[in-house]
C-alpha cells in the first residue's frame, strides 16, 4: 500500500517539502490479505462528484508518455490527480511523492484500458462506473498500516488514567453508556484492542454497561477485512502472548477474533473530509484517531480536529498517533502530558 504523509502545504501551491513518516506502506497482518490495491469494495457513501453530467472532451494535447509498458504521469495530470483526490479524501499528496501515485496507479489504469492518467482522471470524475472506482483509488492511495497493542505505552495511559478515570466518573453520574470513536480504524486491530481492554478493565461488569466503538474508514477493503476478523501473527506482534491466548481462536496458523469483542463494535465507512459525515456520529467520551491526520494538509487537520472536539462530550479525550502533533492546528483541547503520550481533554 502507498504512504504519502503530508508535506504541510495545501494543493493549488508547489510544494517543494518531503515528508519521511515511514515509507513501506507494506502490510500482512489480515489473514488472506497482503494488498488491499484492486479488490473489490462495497458501497459507495463518498461525497458525491455533485452537478457533474457530462463528460468534456479530453484535453487532447499531450500524448500519453510512456516508459517500458509504464505509463508516466506528466506534471499536469499529477497536479490534477492530486487536488482531485485531496478534494475527495484530504489526503494530500506531495509533489515529491509524484512517483508513487505513477507506480500505484498503473494497474488500475491498464485494467480500465486506458491510455494515460489524463483518461483516468476524466474516469474518475465521469465515467458511470466513477463510484466504484474511486473507491479502488482510495485504496491504491491510502496505508492501512496497523496492528493489535500499537504504542503500548500510550495503551498504558489510556487504560490506567483516562478509561478508568471515564469509566469512574460515569460510574459516580450513575450513567453507564460509554462511546468510543476509532475514526480511521484500518482493518480493525485498534478498535479491538480497545474492546480487549475494555474486558481486561470492567471483566464481567462490562454486561452491565452500554458500549460502543464507533469504528470508521474511508475504505471499504479495510472495513470488510475488519468485519471478519481474522488474522495473521504479523498482526498481533506486539500483543501480550496471555491476551492472545485468551481471545483470539488460533484457526490454521491465523487467530479470529473473539465475537464478544466484535459485539461492542459498530464498523461503517466515514470519509473524514465529509463535515456532515462526521456530525451524524453520536457524541463520544473518548476519541482514537491515530496515524491518520499525518496524510492531511493542516487545514484538513484543522477541520477534522474540530470536528472531533465538537464530538466529544465535556470532559471527554483524545488521543491521536505518536508522530502527530496538535501545533498549529487547535487551541481548544487541554493537553495532560503524560510519559510517552499526550492526552487532549476537551474541558468541562
Ligand atoms: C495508517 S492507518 C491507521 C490505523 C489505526 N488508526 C492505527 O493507528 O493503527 C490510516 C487509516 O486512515 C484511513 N483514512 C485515510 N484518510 C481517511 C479519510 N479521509 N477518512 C477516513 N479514513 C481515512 C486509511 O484508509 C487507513 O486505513
């Protein structure tokens, strides 16, 4: 799968910045999934390419470039592939990771039958069969890099302090309704870490509480490989052997997920770009959106960072990836630092 971390910039400049931000994009950790690119995907709840009818001519001007059978993506059609994708996803594509979106979009190209990434583009944006498609692109463009117990350090902290500090304070109010948001949820390993350790904590209270993981994604690969539940070692490589043990099924070298813990989880698509989208998610205590904002431009950040404030219930957390950072980009939480992890509460 692709990596394309941000630069910063926004589209309609020239970004001139690289971004490292780990580059394999590679991952194995579903079972029976090693690359999500050209599997086919469910439907389509992306915002709608809205008031576009009719097919305008191909430009026309440029011939097709092309090198050993490899197409070649000129400047324009990059320019023009990138704004259209950061309009539909928020993801923002740097100008130095030109070579990715060639080498990844080369096989969806040939295996529409087209001719150039000038086609593919007019494809994407008029062709009956768009919807589909950008589905596929999402999944050429996005990682899905993740695994079971990622960061355990900053799992630590959720669990001690802001779990058990929730989960007290509902306790005390006499409310026990709990709504987690795992915005960006890949194929699942976060929030089923996060159902694991609800287990691990509340063990057989949780029957007397009303939870629910709202787990979310742009793509629907990713969510199809999450709703199944199974998976490789590679996945749970950094999951104590005891937890392993005790909810996953080992089923021919792979481990299925224990189904109580698909019970408390709710998976659905949600493209973060979409603001309405993101305003029908019912209001949370705690919010994950880890490795995820690291692939938008710092307005997109912004926008979906408010989003999720606007989401959280008073007193309610955040909690986003190791490498992401809220500078720049909103004054609204009040971040408790702790080793190794910082908590954004909103206040109230
Ligand atoms: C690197 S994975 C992170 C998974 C998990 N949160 C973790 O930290 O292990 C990033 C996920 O964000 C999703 N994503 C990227 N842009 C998105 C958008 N605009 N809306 C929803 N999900 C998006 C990708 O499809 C991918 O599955």
């Amino acid at each position: 799968m692709a990596l394309f971390p941000t630069s910063g910039t926004s589209p309609g400049t020239s970004p001139g910045g690289t971004s490292s931000g780990g580059a394999s994009g590679i991952r194995t950790g579903v079972a029976g999934v090693g690359g999500l690119a050209g599997r086919a995907a469910g439907g389509q709840t992306f915002s709608p390419l809205a008031g576009i009818t009719q097919r305008p001519p191909l430009s026309g001007g440029l011939p097709a470039a092309s090198l050993g059978g490899k197409l070649q993506i000129s400047n324009d059609e990059f320019v023009q592939l990138r704004d259209f994708i950061y309009a539909q996803s928020g993801i923002f594509i740097a100008e130095a990771r030109k070579y990715l979106v060639e080498n990844r979009l080369n096989n969806r190209i040939k295996a529409l039958n087209l001719k150039s990434f000038g086609e593919y583009y007019y494809y994407l944006r008029f062709d009956p069969n768009r919807r589909e498609e950008l589905t596929k692109l999402f999944e050429v463009i996005t990682t899905n890099e993740t695994s079971f117990w990622r960061n355990p350090p900053q799992l630590q902290i959720f669990q001690d302090k802001v779990l058990t500090g929730e989960l007290d304070k509902l306790r005390r109010a006499g409310q026990k309704k709990l709504r987690i948001w795992s915005a960006g949820c890949s194929t699942g390993e976060e929030p089923y870490t996060l159902a694991i350790i609800l287990h691990e904590v509340l063990k057989s209270e949780i029957s007397t509480w009303d939870i629910r993981i709202t787990a979310n994604d742009l793509s629907e690969a990713v969510l199809a490989a999450a709703r199944k539940g199974v998976y490789s070692t590679y996945a749970l490589r950094t999951t104590p052997r005891d937890i392993v043990t005790r909810y996953f099924i080992e089923e021919g070298g792979n481990y299925r997920i224990d189904p109580r813990m698909k019970r408390l989880i709710a998976f659905g698509p949600i493209n973060l770009s979409d603001k309405m989208m993101l305003k029908r998610v019912e209001r949370s205590n705690i919010i994950f959106c880890r490795n995820v904002i690291i692939y938008f431009d710092e307005e997109m950040k912004r926008q979906v960072i408010e989003s999720f404030y606007d989401n959280l219930l008073p007193g309610g957390c955040m909690l986003i990836g190791h490498s992401e950072s809220l500078h720049n980009i909103s004054r609204a939480f009040k971040p408790e630092y702790h080793a190794g992890t910082i908590v954004y509460r909103k206040e109230g």
